[in-house]
C-alpha cells in the first residue's frame, strides 16, 4: 500500500493537473491512496461569509474536480478557513466533495460525525485517518443536537490554552497598570456577576472578560505556555485507538499554524502540539502529519513512529486571482470595497516594488511529497521525499505556488534544514538523493 501525502493546496486556477511538473503527477499516480490539505472552503454564490474572517479561503466547487484529477482522494477540510462561510458554507463544502464521492476528512455534519476516523481499502491493505485542527478551531467546532437545538456543521477540533509565565516583578507590574487601568476591577466584577471560577492570586486576566484577554501567571522565568484541551484531546485519542482496530495503518492529520510562543512562522511547533502528537501515537497512530504553516518544520520519532511537523505546501497560487473575496476582506487590507483582486494580491506580493510576504523567503517555496510504503508482511513502513519547489519569487507571478521538483541546490538546502529542524528534536534525519529514500533515527 503505497500513500502519498502532501502538505497544503490553495489554488484558484484551472487545469492544475496538465500545469504541475509531470514528475510529481507521476508520483501521486503511483500511489494507492494520495493525501493533501484543503486550505479552503467551496460555498454555493447564496452563502453569504461568515463575519470578521479577514482573509477567506474559497473557490467554488468546480475546484475540488482539479484535486480529483491529481490523484487526491484523501481531502482534509478541517483547518482555520472550514469557516469562512459559516455553518451553511461548512454545509456546502460537505456536499460538494459527497457529489464527487470524496469522503470529507475532518468536518462533517455534527460533532459525533467528526468523531468518527475515516477509512480507504486498497488491494493491498486499509488505511484509517483522523484528522483535526488546532487554529481557529474554537471557532469552527461542531456540536451534537440536544435540548430541542439541532447540531452544528464543524470540525473536530483541538482547542489549546495558554498562560504567560512571567517573574515576581513583571507580575507585580502587569498587576498594577491593570487596577490603574480599571481592569482588574472590570474583570473582578463580571466574574462576580457572571459566577465564573475565581483565578488565585498569583494568576491574572488581563483585558476584557468579555472580549480579548491575556492569562498571566507569577512564575520563576518567562515563557508562553500552552496546553491542548483535554477533552478535545481524549476524542482524538478515542477516535485514533477506534481507527488502528480497524485499518492496518493508521494516520493523524493536525491543522497547525502554531509554533512555539505563538510565533505562527517559527520553526519549533508548539509545546501542545508535541504534546497531541505523543498521545496520538501512544492511542495507535502510526503517522503523524501536520501542514497548515506553509513551510517545512521538522520530523521527530516517538517510540520509533514519525511526527512531520510540516510538510510545507502543495499548491500556493494566489495571483490568478479566482478566488472568492468578499468585500470586508478588501477592508481588512486597507483597500475600497470595490477593489480587483490583482490590487489585492499585488499589494501582499510586493513592497515598494520588491517581492515581500510568502513571495520574499524561499521557505515558502520549500515542500516535500512524502510517500508511505506499507506491507502488512513487513509492518516497519519505508518512507520517501520527493522535494518540490513552489517558485513564489517567479518572474511569471502565474507561475508562482505551482510546483515543480526541486533543482539540486534547492533540493540541498531543504534537506540541510530539515536535518538541523528534525535534530533540534532530537531525531537523526538520513536521506538517499538518488533513491529519495528517508531514514531517521
């Protein structure tokens, strides 16, 4: 059973499939079962979007017919764009795949739909996936009917908590500016009313308690805690010990744009992330896969199972330009409502006339296909990397987030920094550049 697995996919363009280099197309037609990231969401033209989304994700549907004839028939829709266009947007996307017998991977119509793994046969064995997402996830949740209330389309989520760890003093600082501000009154007051826990005194809310608000705690050092929900968590756990009673090879798929002290753009994941990662593998799964952050994070083995962190991006075409844009997205960028989408997408690819944002560092333009090689005879996987390069700083800006394989010098500085990213956690990264083959220990 041979399993194909790529990052993320955001695309507006058609005929994507004769336009990618022909030696990625070759690969993901030698694979059984071929796997990517939706990083959008397909509503019907009367769905209206959601409020306060900024920047949305969405095509129409037509769009998944282009991922379809690449091979994918593992989608993952569960990340912070599920949502964009609302429970009825959610509903869309849902039936859009359904009508092109795609299974939806990691939303669904309820809570106890999302609950359950998903699972493709092939000739040669079955694989089981369980996918969540972390970012926005508090957002885009689905719930279950009860008390005369209809369930909620959604992902399966894994929400996360974090609390700032600061020193005695800077405590003792944070705490006065808040009672001269009047906030600590605020919050005291609304927790009265409202009847919430009380924090203990070395424990504040900082800012609204109704809006935003910060959690610090009186500690020996600073640091950016974060901790998943538990009872988010243990569904996965369930849902990932239900899938590896049922399919020989079981995948946990993560949305994650988190890295650590909520730096969206480093390079070290989260501290809850690791931590969803170790108990998933733990419950059964064999594969961990995380994608979301656009470029490539490390791999670490737990209990000799891998974690990729990120796998970078498939598809990252924004400048073709057919996407959905609302007019409160052209808001969100300082534009008037009746902008074009080139004034959009222009203005994010270039500052005063050099390349800038996802365009200005090759990271974003770093990805890998990775490929799964599972027999149930030989149970230890063999697995490979096929680098590819998305060429954001291309001349052709219509060429840009299209992959083509990467050259060899390119190739070279995505594998030295996949071994450096993968050694900082402690894992050995060994890679065969004729084969592709990868080993890590």
């Amino acid at each position: 059973m041979k399993i194909s697995i790529t990052g993320d996919s955001l695309f507006s363009s058609r005929n994507i499939s004769q336009r990618i280099d022909e030696k990625i197309a070759t690969s993901l037609k030698s694979a059984d079962v071929n796997f990517t990231n939706a990083e959008f969401c397909t509503p019907q033209v009367d769905t209206p979007p959601a409020a306060g989304r900024g920047y949305v994700t969405a095509v129409r549907e037509n769009k998944l017919d282009e991922l379809k004839k690449l091979g994918f028939n593992l989608i993952n829709f569960a990340n912070n764009h599920t949502g964009d266009f609302g429970v009825k947007g959610i509903l869309d996307t849902i039936q859009a795949a359904e009508k092109r017998n795609i299974d939806p991977i990691g939303i669904g119509r309820s809570l106890d739909e999302v609950h359950l793994p998903k699972f493709y046969d092939t000739k040669t064995g079955r694989i089981g996936i369980v996918a969540a997402a972390t970012t926005r996830s508090e957002v885009f949740l689905a719930s279950n009917a009860g008390n005369g209330v209809p369930a909620r389309p959604g992902l399966n989520p894994l929400r996360w908590d974090r609390t700032y760890i600061v020193p005695e003093d800077a405590f003792g600082t944070i705490k006065n500016f808040s009672q001269q501000l009047g906030l600590t009154q605020s919050i005291e007051v609304g927790t009265r009313i409202e009847r919430w826990q009380q924090l203990p005194n070395y424990e504040l809310y900082l800012g609204s308690m109704y809006q935003e608000k910060l959690h610090f705690k009186e500690g020996d050092k600073y640091k950016v805690e974060t901790v998943p929900n538990q009872e988010d968590l243990n569904n996965i756990v369930r849902q990932i010990a239900d899938a590896k009673k049922r399919a020989h090879f079981v995948v946990f798929s993560l949305h994650t744009h988190e890295g650590i002290n909520e730096n969206w753009y480093a390079d070290e994941p989260a501290e809850f992330v690791k931590q969803a990662a170790y108990q998933a593998i733990d419950a059964g799964a064999d594969i961990v896969i995380g994608h979301g952050a656009h470029f490539l994070r490390g791999i670490e083995l737990y209990h000799k199972k891998p974690i990729f962190y990120n796998l970078g991006s498939f598809l990252m075409e924004f400048e073709a330009g057919e996407s959905i844009i609302p007019p409160e997205m052209y808001q969100a960028y300082q534009l008037q409502t009746n902008s074009l989408p080139s004034d959009l997408h222009q203005m994010r690819a270039y500052d005063n006339g050099e390349l800038a944002g996802f365009n200005s560092d090759e990271i974003f333009s770093m990805g890998f296909v990775l490929s799964v090689d599972y027999t149930e005879k030989n149970k230890q996987p063999e697995y490979g990397l096929l680098p590819i390069d998305l060429r954001m700083a291309n001349e052709d800006s219509l060429k840009r987030g299209i992959p083509v394989v990467a050259k060899k010098d390119l190739a070279q500085r995505m594998l030295k920094r996949i071994q450096k990213l993968s050694l900082d956690l402690g894992t050995k990264i060994e890679y065969d550049t004729t084969s592709g083959k990868l080993n890590f220990r």
